[in-house]
C-alpha cells in the first residue's frame, strides 16, 4: 500500500482558514494514495493548558497534565477530521493510543517504542484518512502520556517507519535553513541536510524539528521532508545517508536557559556524578558542564524551579542563552572556535565556550544580546554568502 504520512505543527492549523486550507492539501493528496495525517495542538493551545495547570496548582500531578495536554491533539484532529469531511474526504480522527502508539517512560517525556499498525491499516484499507493526535501515546500503565514539547514529529517518523509511509512534516517556514529566519532576515534554505546535522540543530534550539525524531529516522534510514503547510517549494530532505559537510552548516540558538550552579566540598567527578544523578531523577535534561569553583552546568529554564528543589544549596545564573554552530569536523578546524570568540570580540559581546564537538560547538551569551550573537556567527561564517573571514581559519 502507498502511504504518505503528513504532519501539520500547531502553527499552521491556528485559525479555521487554516485548518481548511490544511483540509483542502490533504485531500489533493488523497487522490493519489492513502493518507495518515498527524497533528498538533492548534496555535499555542498546548502553552495555555500548562498555564492553566500551573495556575491551579504549583506542583500538578504530572500524570493529570499529561492527560490535559493531549486533549489540544485530540480537539485539533477531530477538527481537521470535520474540515476533511466537509469537503466530502472520508475521514476518521485517533488518539495516539487508539492510533497504536506505546510509549515507555515518565509522563511529559514518553519513548515511543511499540507501533500497532492494525488500527490505522484497518480505516485506510476503507479509503479513510485517519488524523492521528500527535504528541501521546499509550504509557506502561495504558494510560496517556505525552512524548515532549514538539514530540508530534515524532508521532509522524514512528507512525512512517511502522507503516512504511513516506513522511512530510509541514510548518510555517518553507524548510531547515541556515539560521532561524525569525532572528536573521531569510537565510538560505538548505535542499538537503544529513540527520545527524539536523539531529544538532534540533538539539541546540531549531525547533522547527523535535531531535529524537531525527534520530529515530536516521536509526531506521528513512528519509523525510521538512515543507511549508501551504506546500509550495520543495523545501529540505533530511536524509541518513548523505555524507556530512565539513565546516559549519547553520547557527541555532536556545534563549530560555538557566545555568545552574553547585558549590560542594569534594571533586568535579564526585560533584558531577551526584548533581547529574538527582538531576536525571526529576528527567532535567543537562547540557555544558563546566568546572570552575562549583560545578555549572545548563538546564531549561522551564526546569529551573524542580532542580532548586532538588539540590538546596544550588543557585542560578539568570538570563542566559546559548548559541551554537553545528556542522561537521568542528574539532579538526581547531581555527573555527577562536573565529567564532573573534567575532562576539569584534562586536562587543561578551561570550564563554561551554562544549565542542566535531558536530556543535555551543557559547553562552547574556539572553539580552543573543540577537547580535547569532547575527555575528552566521556573518562570521560566511552564511551569508561572504567568505573572506574564513579563509584565515
Ligand atoms: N534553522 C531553522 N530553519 C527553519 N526554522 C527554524 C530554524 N531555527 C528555528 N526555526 C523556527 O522553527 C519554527 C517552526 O517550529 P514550530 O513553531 O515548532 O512549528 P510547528 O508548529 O509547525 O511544529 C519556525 O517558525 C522558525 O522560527
Ligand atoms: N503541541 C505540542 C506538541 C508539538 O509537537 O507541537 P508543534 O508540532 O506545534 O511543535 C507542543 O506544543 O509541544
């Protein structure tokens, strides 16, 4: 059976015009072969409903929000579901769980690890096409869970692999190009991307893809297309197989970090290995450990008030923001570090180099600069067709 899997992020199904034009698309591809849609919640629904929770209760049971947030999936895809119908496309809305989605893991940051493909196969063969909530799946304990902020793409490259699909994420930028084109003004698009690059580029902050699902594309090598919801343009193919490019591909940037600090009587590893340890308990991803008297390390600043309840004692470093190159061969070019220092040097910005790869090299700057910090890598890297820089590197 030709399958084609599309996913539709929030942003583009916010407005009704939206979720019809949305409609319109899916049925175009109808005609040529079956359809899994998979959807997020609706403009920024899913940031109103961890509002709510946390203006009831300041430590919600995070089973509860976990079954709140996967309502914002399930009203977007009964409701594209409606517009499909509408314009006479048999269709039929799922949940995750009903779509044969199985997770393990804690609430707010399920695996996916079981695909049943039965359910969906059952509605295509009968010409439907089946809207799949994103973003949840069915935990240990069968109850909902959801996969983290931006796992509906993984929903997508889960349900593509289990089903044998073709995948299409479609998004409000026209593909993956070189920096964020909210902070540089039309950067190139990248045609094609290696999934390890774009597996980096999601980690250090380009939301526009959710990280483990690259990787979980790049483990079963399927290739899949990042678009624009209005479909024009070819916009980028992320593939497992093409051969990285040497040298820095794009800059992300993350802007709500906080760096955690921990002052304690023994060594770096002995601090390290505790800090990290509580940290893991309560799932706060760490990334950029450092040591210089205490162990520092950066959180999400979402995640700042459960690690101060963690470890009493520690205290955080505010407003701060990492940008990141990301590419390939970083480390064997030792000169692109100290280009990338000379660059915030030459434009004011005051800067440290917290880790370095061969595939992301990541500074922390002060969040009220990291405008000019991005602006200042991606010219300092010829990003902007302007070459002259690195040639001395
Ligand atoms: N390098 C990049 N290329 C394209 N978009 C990027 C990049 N870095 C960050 N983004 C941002 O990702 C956003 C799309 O992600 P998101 O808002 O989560 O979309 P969706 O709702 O479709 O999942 C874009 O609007 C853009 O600002
Ligand atoms: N709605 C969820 C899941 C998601 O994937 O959203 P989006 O595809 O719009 O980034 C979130 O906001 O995190």
């Amino acid at each position: 059976m030709d399958i084609t899997v599309q996913k539709y992020g929030g942003s583009s199904l916010a407005t009704d015009e939206q979720v019809l034009a949305v409609a319109r698309q899916v049925a175009r591809a109808h005609g040529t072969g079956a359809v899994i849609v998979v959807v997020s919640a609706r403009g920024d629904a899913t940031d109103r409903l961890v509002a709510a929770a946390s203006s009831i209760s300041a430590a919600p049971d995070l089973a509860e929000v976990d079954k709140l947030l996967a309502t914002g999936e399930n009203a977007a895809a009964a409701l594209l579901t409606i517009a499909l119908r509408s314009v006479g496309v048999p269709a039929v809305s799922m949940t995750g769980p009903q779509a044969g989605l199985h997770a393990t893991g804690r609430p707010g940051s399920g695996v996916v690890d079981r695909v049943d493909v039965t359910p969906v196969r059952d509605w295509l063969v009968r010409d439907h096409v089946v809207v799949v909530a994103g973003f949840q799946a069915a935990g240990p304990d069968g109850a909902i869970i959801t996969l983290g902020r931006g796992g509906s793409d993984t929903s997508a490259i889960a349900l593509a692999i289990a089903h044998g699909a073709r995948c299409e994420i479609y998004t409000d930028v026209d593909g993956i190009r070189q920096a964020d084109p909210r902070v540089i003004p039309a950067p190139p698009l990248l045609p094609s991307l290696d999934a390890h690059t774009m597996a980096e580029m999601a980690y250090s902050g380009a939301r526009v893809m959710h990280s483990r699902a690259v990787e979980l594309a790049a483990a079963h090598g399927i290739d899949f297309t990042v678009r624009h919801s209005s479909g024009r343009g070819d916009g980028t193919t992320i593939t497992g197989d093409l051969e990285a490019r040497v040298g820095v591909t794009a800059i992300t940037h993350v802007s709500d970090v906080a760096q955690l600090v921990v002052r304690a009587g023994g060594s770096f590893l002995e601090i390290a290995a505790d800090v990290l340890d509580v940290l893991a308990e309560s799932a706060i991803p760490v990334d950029s450990v450092t040591w210089r008297d205490g162990l520092s390390c950066c959180i999400p600043e979402s995640s700042a008030v459960d690690a101060l309840a963690a470890l009493p004692g520690a205290w955080l470093r505010r407003s701060v923001a990492t940008v990141s190159l990301v590419g390939a061969g970083l480390l064997s070019r030792p000169g692109l570090t100290a280009l990338a220092l000379r660059a915030f040097l030459d434009t004011g910005i005051d800067a440290e180099c917290v880790s370095c790869t061969q595939v992301r090299t990541t500074f922390l700057v002060d969040r009220a600069t990291l405008p000019d910090a991005v602006a200042a890598l991606y010219k300092q890297f010829g990003l902007d067709g302007d070459l002259s820089a690195l040639a001395t590197a």
